[in-house]
C-alpha cells in the first residue's frame, strides 16, 4: 500500500499505540503499590513492549506513552506527596520505565535486514 493512505495508517497506528502505552503506564501506577500489583504490571508492560513489532512507528511510541505517566507522576504533586510510593515498589516502576525506554531505543533498527556480519563479502 503506497500513497496518502500509507502515512495516515501510520500515523493511526502510532497514535493508537501511544494510547495504548499512556493506559498501560497510568493502570501500573494504579497497581504498583499492592503486592500482587507490581508484578502484573511489569508482565502486562513487558507483554504490550514485546509484542509491538520494533520501530519508529510502532515499539517507541508505546514506550513513550508509558513513560509520560510515570515521569509526570515522579515529578510529584502540588500538595508535596508523589504518586509513586517511596520504597522498592516506586524505584522498581522508575527501572521498568528505563527499561522500557532502553528496549524501544534498543531494538530500533531490528528487522530492517541482514546484520553486516550476514552480508556476503566481496570477493578480494
């Protein structure tokens, strides 16, 4: 598919998966704190990451969608408490969210072809 169609499809896409991260990092923050809900979160985020395939397009914008909740509510609020809790469970979200950000910057070029070590050598 070529033409107009194809950057408004991505555009879609992008956008839908930015909302997808942004509903992903805001139900982790939700749940961190309970003890059954840090580990669901880190499964449910790592679940949504690795199933996206890796680009531009599609893996980044999920990865930053899950990140904007989480670092606006390490910022913290007027009143002076943080919506992260203070202890292994909020530090735990902060790795997640590196994490998360290190996979999508990681894997950005995957899939677009062979690896220089696969590519035949010219003849010497």
């Amino acid at each position: 598919m070529s033409g107009p169609v194809a950057p408004a499809r991505a555009a879609g896409t992008a956008l839908g998966l930015v909302l997808l991260g942004v509903g992903t990092g805001i139900a982790t923050l939700a749940v961190h704190s309970r003890a059954w809900g840090l580990p669901l979160a880190v499964l449910a985020t790592l679940a949504a990451l690795l199933a996206v395939r890796p680009g531009l397009a599609t893996r980044l914008p999920l990865a930053l969608g899950w990140v904007l909740p989480v670092a606006l509510a390490f910022v913290g609020r007027p009143e002076g408490d943080f919506v992260l809790v203070n202890g292994p469970a909020g530090y735990a979200v902060l790795l997640l969210a590196a994490v998360v950000l290190a996979v999508a910057l990681g894997t950005l070029g995957a899939g677009r072809g062979r690896a220089i070590s696969e590519r035949p050598h010219p003849a010497t």
